[in-house]
C-alpha cells in the first residue's frame, strides 16, 4: 500500500485523500501503480487551484458580476466538496470562502457606488428640471431655445433613476420645455401678425409717395414727404424678405419728386442768379442819380428803373436784402428831396414860417432892451435872468431863420 501527504491507495486500488474529518474515498485506480494513482487525483487537485485562481483574478480584475461569480463559486466548491481529487482540499475552501466575502464586499461596493450614481443622476436631473422652469419664462428666444436643446442632450446622458422618481423629473421637464415653445410660438404668430400689419400701413405709405412723385407743389410736398418719412419709422419692420423690397420703393417714389424738384431748383436759381445781375446793374444806374440835382429828371428816371426792376422778378434770398436796400436809399433820396421842393414850393408854409420869424424877432428885440435897461439901473438879477430867457428865444429864432431861407426868402 502506498501513502502520501493528502492521500493514499488502498490494496484494492482505492484512492483515499485526508481532510480534518477524516480520509475520504475520492476513486478507485486499477490501471497502474499506486503513484499513477495519486498523480491523477493530484492533477485534478491542481486543476482545481488553476480555476479558483483563474475566478479569483476574475473577480479582483474584471467586473464580473456578483451573481455570475456566485455562480462560479458555487460550481468550483461542489467540485471540492465531493473530493475527487488529493491535495489540501481545506484550503481549497478557505479560498473560496476569502472569495465569497470579496464577492460580498464587491456587491456592497457597487451597491454603494450604485446609489452615489443614483443620487448624483438625481441631483443632476433636478438642476436641469430647475434650469428648464426659469428658461420657461425667458423670452430670449433663441439662446433660451438653444439651451433647453442641450439640456435635452444632457439629460439623456445621465442615467435613469427609479421609474417613480424618474418620470415625475421628467414630466416636470417637460411640462417647463412645452410652456417656452407655447410662449415662443404665441410670440412669433404675434410678431407675424404684428409685422404683416406693418407691411400693409407700409403698402399705405407707397401709395401715396408715388401719387406725391409727379407733383411740383415742390414745399408742402417736401412736408409731406418728410411726414411719411416720420410714419415710416414709426411703423417699425415687416418681414424680412419684405423689409428690402418695400424700402426700395418706398425710396424711389420720393427720389423722383426730390430729383425733379432738384432740377427746378437748379434753374430757378440760375434764372434767379441772372436776375440779381440785372438788378445789380439797375441799383448801379440809380445810384448815379444821387445826388438829386434835377428833381424832375431824377424822378423820371428812378420811375423807368422802377418798372424794369419789376418786370425782372426774384432774386436768390440771402442776396435779397442787399440789392432791395440799395434801391430803397435811392427812393429815400429822391423823396426827401421832393419834400425839400414842396416846402419851398408851398406859399403857406412859406407864410407861416415868416410870421413865426418876424414874432420872434420882435421878443428878442424886446428882451435885449429890457435887460439893457435892467442892468444899467443896477438890477443884475433881473438882467441876468432876461439874458436867460433872451438867449433861449434868439435860438428859436436862429432856427426859425434857418427855416425860412429853405423857402427861398
């Protein structure tokens, strides 16, 4: 009979592994000797320490499931248990139940992990679901819009939580995504109302610049014009594939009145140029008249200027104002000197002017002989004050003279 360590063959070629209970049959051998023997059982006793090592690199290295390597265990330790093979088949156990408590370990920590994913997808999707209800209300339409896309995206990364917690979230999120594209909807069918009411007080607006585009009422046109440009921009935009097209004609209706009227303007003030050189020329021709000399002819002549100032017709207005002045001093000039005629001319003026002369001359005859007499009998006082009264009288009466020799006399 042969003996080794975990094993032994009987006689009858009975092949026997030793445990802490005891020796337990694991075959029987009768092919060979008793070393053969052993060998045979030995190697499946290796065998089994390949696939135990195998499992638990599996397990420290890969993530192999907890119920996939309790799975594993429970095969490897029915092959120990039922003892078919020699070797110390205890710590074949002990490995396995070092094995159980690491898959156990490993289950709690993914548990664990687990539920610090779930939290986090949790947290996560209510920040988005808190983000999406202030976005609602936004009316920033198109960073909002974009933003609620990618939260979208983002929620789609994250990963799913109990059904109960998951759908409420959801529902939440997406109650908060529909309001902003009711507002965003409700906002631009407004807009578009809005903006065809625009084009349409616009359309209103052509019309009449282009019934205006032929008229020569050239100021209140322009004032018109410049209304409508007013009402224009109040309108605000319409569509913008309408914006461009409505503007071009709109501006072209006034380009033909404005054009037109530049063109009358420019001979109007070519025409109104040569106007003022011709009146420059009759201004130059009544000022030789001055001064008056021959009243009658001068009078004949400003009157022939007269006429064909009138027949000219206007001059530019800044140059108004100088040109008219000119003549305006000539009429003054020749005016005066037709009442300085009348005067001399009027027998009663003329009458009047030697009765004021002869009165005077006599008062201050008389005062100079009453201060005479006043200072020769010593009355300075009196003679002072009837000297006052003398000089202010011989005044009168210079000027009375002065008067009276306009008339000739």
């Amino acid at each position: 009979m042969s003996s080794e360590p975990w094993g032994r063959v009987d006689e009858t070629g009975t092949v026997y592994v030793r445990t802490a209970d005891g020796e337990k049959a694991v075959g029987s051998w009768q092919a060979g000797s008793p070393e053969e023997a052993l060998a045979y059982f030995e190697r499946k006793y290796e065998g089994l320490v390949v696939e135990i090592e195998l499992l638990e690199r599996r397990v420290r290295t890969t993530d192999l499931s907890a119920k996939d390597a309790t799975t594993a265990i429970g095969h490897l330790r029915e092959q120990v248990d039922a003892a078919h093979a020699v070797g110390d088949l205890a710590a074949l156990g002990k490995r396995l139940d070092d094995l159980v408590s690491a898959v156990d370990a490993r289950r709690e920590e993914r548990k664990a992990a687990k539920a610090r994913q779930a939290e986090e997808a949790r947290s996560a999707k209510e920040g988005l679901v808190a983000e999406a209800e202030e976005l609602a209300a936004s009316e920033q339409w198109r960073s909002a819009g974009e933003r609620l896309r990618s939260l979208v995206d983002t929620w789609k990364g994250l990963p799913r939580l109990d059904r109960k917690t998951d759908d409420e979230l959801w529902h939440r999120f997406s109650q908060a995504r529909s309001a902003f594209s009711k507002r965003r909807k409700s906002h631009f069918a407004a807009l578009d109302a809005q903006r065809e009411d625009t084009r349409r007080r616009k359309e209103k607006l052509i019309a009449e610049a282009e019934a205006l585009s032929d008229s020569v009422d050239w100021g209140p046109t322009a004032a018109r014009y410049r209304e409508l440009m007013q009402e224009w921009k109040a309108a605000g935009r319409a569509h913008r594939d309408a914006e461009e097209d409505l503007w071009a004609r709109f501006r072209a209706a006034q380009d033909v009145f404005f054009q037109a009227r530049g063109s009358a303007f420019a001979e109007r003030d070519a025409e109104q140029r040569d106007n003022l050189a011709r009146k420059e020329q009759l201004a130059a021709e009544a000022e030789k008249l001055l001064p008056v000399t021959d009243l009658r002819a001068a009078r004949a002549a400003l009157r022939s200027i007269g006429e064909r100032w009138e027949a000219i017709g206007h001059v530019p207005r800044d140059a108004r104002a100088g040109i008219e002045g000119r003549m305006h001093a000539v009429e003054r000039a020749v005016a005066e000197a037709e009442d300085a005629e009348w005067r001399r001319s009027n027998p009663e003026a003329r009458a009047r002017a030697a009765g004021l002369t002869g009165q005077l001359q006599d008062a201050v005859d008389r005062l100079r002989e009453q201060a005479e007499r006043a200072r020769a009998s010593g009355n300075t006082a009196k003679a002072d004050k009837l000297e006052q009264e003398l000089a202010g009288r011989q005044a009168l009466l210079d000027q009375a003279l002065k008067g009276l020799q306009e008339f000739g006399g």
